[in-house]
C-alpha cells in the first residue's frame, strides 16, 4: 500500500491558507463597496421637510393699477420655526410667477429696522431707492426659538403695543411687472439649514397680485 505523498500533504494546507487569504480580501473589498454605494444612495439635495409654520388660511396680497416697470413691494407671511432648535434661512424663492412679472430679488427685513412697522403694500421708484438700505439677504436671518421676546437675540423684538410679542425678521419681495395686465403669483418657496442639514418647504397659502396698466 502506497503512503500518501509528501508534496500531496503539504499542498492542502497551502490551499486553505490561500482560500483564507481570498476570502479576507473579498471581504476587505466588498465592505466599502457597501459603504459607497450607501453613501451614493443618501439624497444629495434638500430634504423637503415641515420647518416653519404655515399661514392659518389662504390669502392673496395686492397692488396697482400701477405703471408698468414699477417695482413692488410686498410682505411675505412670516415664517415662524417649528420645533426649538436655532434655524438660518438660506434663500427663498416665489412660486408660479407668469409671463410678464419679474421677481426681482426676496430680502429680508428687521422690525426693529424699519421703526417698528411692516413694509409692504409700497410701490415705485422712490420708495424703493428710500427702502433698499434697509434691507438684508435672506442667508443673514437666524432664527432662535428659544429666544426670549425681549432679548434681542435675533429672533423676537417686542413685544408689541398689543403685548403680544413679534418676530424681528420677515421676508419682503421686490418684484415689477414688464407690460400691463393682472399678474398673480401661486406661492413661495424656502431653503433653509438646522442641525448642519438643508431642508425646504414650499407653501401655496399666500399669493401676489401686481395690476399694471
């Protein structure tokens, strides 16, 4: 009977450890394979999300007759934060402009700024070169919600002389109207960061009207 050969006994060893050695990189390689395309599968963009609230009701703001090319100022519900974390407002967009209406930029505005009164329902040229100073980018607006009313930290000042207490921000839109006719706007949309995240919310309750002649 013929003993099993030597070189038999050695290469079987040798196999599994080379096995072994497949199997480790298999896994070495497919593990981040698995983290990348978990990472590709992440959304890239905003998460549309529920961050501010939303008027109680639908309404419609508007202006004119006015001459054509005149711009408009119009004050935009203020969006109060949801929930209690600090939240910065990052761009705003107006929804459903139609042909013949230019939006010209969203600002943002301090209450505290401009002597304790809402600007909007204003139109012309004068008006505009008297506001415009006073006037922000909407990615300075910070919103504490745990702010108190009197503490001038950003999100409150107030109260007001009805002692109900009053957000310092608020958005105003500049927009003016290229030819005559009746123009109206179907909603706006904000872009906004909280906990290092992008969110957005669209809201369809408040629109813009410009009558020009």
């Amino acid at each position: 009977m013929s003993r099993p050969s030597s070189l038999g006994d050695k290469t079987l060893p040798g196999a599994a450890r080379e096995s072994r050695l497949y199997r480790r990189w298999a896994v070495l390689l497919v593990v981040p394979a698995f983290v990348i395309v978990g990472l590709s599968l992440r959304p890239s963009g905003p998460v549309e999300s529920d961050f501010f609230i939303e008027a109680a009701s639908t309404f419609t703001v508007g202006a004119g007759p006015t001459p054509v090319g005149d711009p408009h100022f119009f004050h935009v519900v203020t969006p109060r934060p949801l929930g209690k974390r600090p939240i910065r407002f990052l761009s705003a967009e107006i929804l459903g402009v139609p042909e013949g209406l230019v939006i010209d930029r969203v600002w943002a505005v301090r209450f505290s700024e401009t002597g304790g009164s809402y600007v909007g329902g204003a139109n012309g040229p004068e008006v505009a070169e008297k506001l415009r100073p006073d006037f922000h980018d909407v990615s300075e607006v910070v919103l504490d919600p745990s702010c108190p009313p009197t503490a001038g930290c950003g999100e409150r000042y107030g109260p007001d002389p009805e002692g109900t207490p009053v957000q310092d921000w608020y958005l105003l839109v500049e927009m003016h109207s290229t030819r005559p006719g009746r123009f109206e706007t179907k909603g706006f949309s904000l872009l906004a960061e909280r906990d290092g995240r992008k969110v957005s919310q669209k809201s369809f309750r408040q629109t813009f009207v410009v009558n020009s002649a």
